[in-house]
C-alpha cells in the first residue's frame, strides 16, 4: 500500500477519485464527457 501510495504521489494524485488513461491523468469526479473526450482521442476518433 506505501509503495502504491509513492506512485501516486510521483504521478501527481493529491486526491480520490483519480483515473489514468493511457497514462492520461483525470483528478476528481469528472462527467461522462471528460472521459469520452479522452476516450476517443486515444482511438483517433
């Protein structure tokens, strides 16, 4: 858990929820179309 915590911390999470995508960071609670957006760019739609 201190090991997965460090890793967060390098990465930047300061908080829950927090969510990668193709090492794509998202912090906090986001509406479906943050994800959407994201989504779609990593497939090139």
């Amino acid at each position: 858990m201190e090991a997965d915590y460090r890793d967060g911390e390098r990465l930047g999470v300061t908080g829950t929820p927090a969510f990668f995508i193709n090492g794509r960071f998202i912090s906090g609670a986001q509406p479906f179309e943050a994800f959407k957006a994201i989504i779609d760019d990593e497939l090139g739609n």
